[in-house]
C-alpha cells in the first residue's frame, strides 16, 4: 500500500571551509585538496587536531574522576567489597542496556563474593529503575546497585531504595530531570554541574569510566578494562552517540577488539548475522544490534547479556541462535505495524496534510514501537509517535524525529498529557493514560505547527565535496576508510556528481525488484552503482542523456574480487535546457 508523502529530497552541500586552512592542510597531509576539505568541515583544522584524528591513543581518554561523584561512587565500592556486601548489576532492555551490564558484570564479577546482574522486563516492569528489580535485590541479599543507562529521572525508585536499606550508583547518559537522584553517587556527564569535558557518552561509556577509575585506584593493568571497549564500541554504534572526541578512541580500539580478537558469543553472532570478514560502525547498526536488541523486544533481554559474556562455544551457539530466531520474529512484527499504520493513513488522508503523527492501536507489540515509528519517517518524513496498550488505561510508546525537531523538547512541551517520558533529541519513550490520547496528540500537533516550516518536513541530503566519477579509485577509498569509524559527528562522506550515463548494461535487482544496479560510463572503465529502492526511476535513467546523483564510494568484495563501487543516496535526470 503506498501513500508516502515524500516529496523531492533537497540536495545541500556542507558548509564551504576556510581557503587557507584547506591549503595548509593539503600541503601537510600530502592528499587530495578534497580530503584536506572534508577534515575542516569536520573540525580537524590543524596539525595537532588531524594527528589525533588519524591516530587515536587511549592515552587522551579523559580523566575518570573529572566526572562528578567518580570518587564517591568508587569509595562506596571499596567499601562494599570491605564489608562482603552483595552488588547488583542493573541495567536497560536495550544494546547500550545490555552491553552496559556485560561490561560492569564482567569486571566485576572476581572482585566480589556475590554479584548478579537484573534487567527489567520490558512489558512488565517498563523502562529504568523498576520496584521488582530493587525488592529481587533485597530478596537477594544484594545492598548496592550499580545502574547502567538508566536511573537518572527515578528519583522516587531511589526513595524507595533507600528506605529498603539498598544503595544505588547511577551510570546513566540521558538528560536529568528537575531533580537529581538522591543516590550515593550519580554519574551523567549532561548534569549541569558535571565539568567531564565530553558530555556524548553512552550508557556503556559511562560503565568503562567507571572500570577505568576503579583500575587507577587499585593500581591494576589497564588491560583490566581496555578489553571491554567492543563492549563500549557496541553501545556506541546503536544509541547513535557521536563519534567525536572519547567515542573515537573507543570505537577505533573496540573495532580492533571485534574484528582480531572477538568474543565468542559476538563471533557466532556475526557468522549467522553478516558475511564479512572486516565488520565496520554500520555492520553494527544493521546487523548485530538489531539482533541484540531483539532479545529485550521479543522476550527477555538476559538472553543478550548471556550471549555477550558467553566462554564456552555451546552456550554462545545456543544465545546467538536464540537472538537470530527472535530477530526474525521481530521483522514479521515490524512489518505488520508498518501495514497498519499505512492503512489508518490510508483510510484517513487527511492525515498526511498534519506536521506530525501519532498512531495508536491497542495490540501493537510494545517492544517494536520504535522501529515501527522509524519507518513511519521513512515514508512520510514526520515526528512520529507510535503507541499500544500497556496495562489497563495506559498507553506506552515511542517517538522518533526528523532533522532539526527536538522531540524531547516537544515532548516536554505536551507533559501535563503525560505520566512519564524521557530519551534524547531524535527519540524518547513515554506513557499516558488512554484517556489523555486524544489530547496529546493535538497538543503534539500544536507544537509541531509551532515548530516545523516546509523545508524542514522535506528531507535533505548533504554532501560533502563535489567529486568527478573519474576520480574514484582505490587509493582515494583507501584515504577515505583512514577517516572510520564514521558515525554521527564523522559520517560516511557523501559526494556529488553530474553528468553521469549508464553504459547500457544497468539492470533492476532485487528479490521484489526495487533495486537498481548501474554501470557508470568514465574515460577508462565503468564503476558500478547501486541504488535501493530506486527502481521507480530506471527506464528515465536509461532514456536520459545523463543524470547526477550524490552517493558514497565502498568496497565490494565478491567470491574473493575486490571492485569499488558507488552507493546512490538520491539520483536526479538532468532536464534538457
């Protein structure tokens, strides 16, 4: 069923960077003047900036105890493993969840007599802080809980804690609230009196902080928790953090991690997920994180956390199976949704006229929420919240943004309709009572009318550099892959360029033929493109005298044959003047 609203993408290319700047660049650097422009469009516009860059050390991670309550958080360790108390590992349903408490379970878990790890259920206990999680730890004899992504807005869930006699330690990223937690210690670099110099961190990063201070107290080898930073590196890719500053040196070195030396369960997750040998920041978006995340979605999310700390080959073959089977489930799930909402879209087109969307059906599965809002955006380029019933009157739900639209603000804007919401500036979770729907979702729309103008409802690909095809060799992508791991603050470069023809030989691909494969003509040879989902424009694009496109320039590796080839982001015909 197809009634998308997407119109025409506009096409933008990054800010123009200083002339002298580029010049001094590319003199040092010895490259292409493109490169040296696409580092000062990135910020790396001198000489200390680029060696950093290019060679991340894990002797510039900042210092741990610059993060406010580092020491106190630490001290109240010690003092747990002094007096043999019992700690609890307690962390989110999702990848950065998951990860956080491998990381913290697994360090820790040979410094104390008793330790365990708890991660709520996603329908029964909802999102952070549960009161099942602190009354499992009290049954349990567990008096310290070590919070990972998650806990920052549970003040009362602390109260109620303490009056149990369990402390907390908070590791979370999200943004405070009105009021701190009255936790022993409260790790968040986004608290506004935390002067840690990089506020981008994901839960997992706050966790490693936390491995790097406990190791400097007590002297141990750095390796004690440099092994975990596949772990960090994992969190990074899918809570989308940048990839600046910290995030960089962790995503470089995790990278090695994963690809020379993986952990058991990552490996048998990545031979049943992905072939390919080198697995980069995107392969573990699109591939191993959704598997991941397809624990806590599906069912229960230990069966992740299982499978990250797996140490025997049986049990990691067991998990990373058990992922696979309830990714599968969950792709069914995704697309019933989708099909759905298309319908009530269908049955209501007046809908498509409002700048934002809020679908509700009552048996929606709640753990898919947020991808289902995902592909909401990519056919109608709108906020869009997506909600189901959970519990008797209330509603749960997810939301995710466009560019430009803080979704958090706006939702904070629509809190009196809310019981609860949190998340970041692209995607938040919240609950209402079913009663408030109505109201809610006028309220969002309001401060969508407030907020949006057309051009920002209309999506945009930005491109880096103007590049001829004839260009594009194996050297240039060598350049190119020096700048990984991209991500959000260093993303895949996007190039722009015209006058392109197929050379007759293009064809459309594809199991359901929505893809298109093109040979671009050069002076030389001809470079292979791809294009998804662009099916639609291949007869133009074979009757046309020539078209532009913007794309980004990979590798392909076929039964052992290395060629390049260009990824289509948006194709244009050239019109005839």
């Amino acid at each position: 069923m197809e009634n998308s609203i997407l119109k025409t993408k506009i096409w933008k290319q990054k800010s123009s960077p200083e002339r002298t700047l580029v010049d001094v660049l590319t003199q040092e650097l010895n490259a292409p003047e493109i490169i040296a422009k696409m580092l000062v469009q990135r910020g790396i516009d001198s000489s200390d900036k680029v060696k950093k860059f290019f060679n991340p050390r894990i002797g510039d991670m900042h210092d741990p105890f610059l993060m406010k309550d580092m020491d106190k958080a630490i001290e109240r360790i010690q003092t747990a493993q002094q007096q043999k108390e019992g700690v609890l590992i307690f962390g989110d349903y999702d990848v950065d969840g998951t990860t956080s408490v491998a990381l913290a379970y697994s360090f820790f878990k040979d410094k104390f007599d008793k330790i365990d790890y708890y991660i709520p259920d996603r329908y029964k206990e909802g999102y952070g802080i549960s009161n099942d999680g602190i009354e499992y730890a009290k049954a349990n004899g567990l008096s310290l809980i070590i919070a990972l992504d998650c806990g920052i807005r549970s003040v009362d869930k602390i109260d109620y804690a303490t009056s149990m006699g369990i402390d907390f330690i908070i590791c979370d990223h999200h943004l405070p609230g009105a009021e701190i937690p009255k936790a022993v210690a409260v790790l968040d670099p986004k608290r506004s009196d935390c002067e840690y110099p990089f506020k981008e961190l994901a839960g997992c990063g706050i966790g490693l902080k936390l491995a790097q201070a406990y190791s400097q107290v007590n002297d141990l080898d750095e390796r004690e928790y440099l092994q975990y930073l596949d772990y960090a590196t994992l969190s990074i890719a899918s809570d989308i953090v940048p990839i600046v500053d910290e995030n960089r040196i962790i995503a470089h070195f995790g990278l090695k991690i994963i690809n020379q030396q993986p952990r058991i369960g990552l490996r048998k997750l990545k031979e049943i997920s992905i072939n390919k040998d080198e697995l980069t920041i995107g392969d573990l978006v699109f591939y191993i994180g959704p598997r991941i995340n397809a624990a806590g979605r599906m069912d229960d999310a230990k069966s992740a956390v299982k499978m990250l700390i797996a140490s025997d080959e049986a049990t990691a073959d067991e998990y990373a199976n058990e992922l696979q089977t309830q990714n599968a489930s969950r792709k069914l799930v995704d697309q019933k949704i989708t099909a759905d909402f298309q319908e009530i879209i269908a049955k209501k087109p007046a809908l498509l006229d409002r700048k934002t969307h809020v679908f509700y059906k009552e048996d929606w599965h709640k753990g898919v929420v947020g991808i289902a809002a995902s592909r909401a955006i990519e056919l109608y380029y709108r906020p869009t919240i997506i909600l189901t019933k959970s519990g008797e009157g209330i509603l749960a739900g997810s939301a995710r943004s466009i560019s430009g639209f803080d979704v958090h603000a706006a939702l904070e804007k629509c809190s009196e309709h809310l019981i609860q919401f949190g998340g970041h500036m692209y995607a938040a979770g919240m609950t209402l009572k079913a009663e408030n729907l109505d109201a809610f979702r006028e309220a969002f729309e309001k401060v969508g009318e407030e907020m949006l103008d057309e051009e920002m409802l209309t999506p945009k690909v930005y491109y880096d550099a103007e590049l001829d095809a004839n260009e594009v060799d194996m050297k240039f992508l060598n350049i190119l892959n020096k700048m990984a791991p991209f991500g959000p603050g260093n993303m895949t470069p996007v190039f722009y360029a015209k006058n392109l023809k197929d050379d007759g030989t293009g064809k459309i691909i594809g199991q359901t033929q929505e893809h298109i494969r093109l040979n671009i003509k050069r002076s030389k040879d001809a470079i292979a493109a791809v294009g998804f989902g662009m099916a639609s424009q291949f007869a133009d694009i074979k009757k046309a005298d020539s078209f532009e496109a913007c794309f980004q320039i990979n590798e392909n590796v076929f039964r052992n044959v290395s060629s390049l080839q260009l990824m289509l982001k948006d194709i244009r015909i050239t019109k005839d003047v």
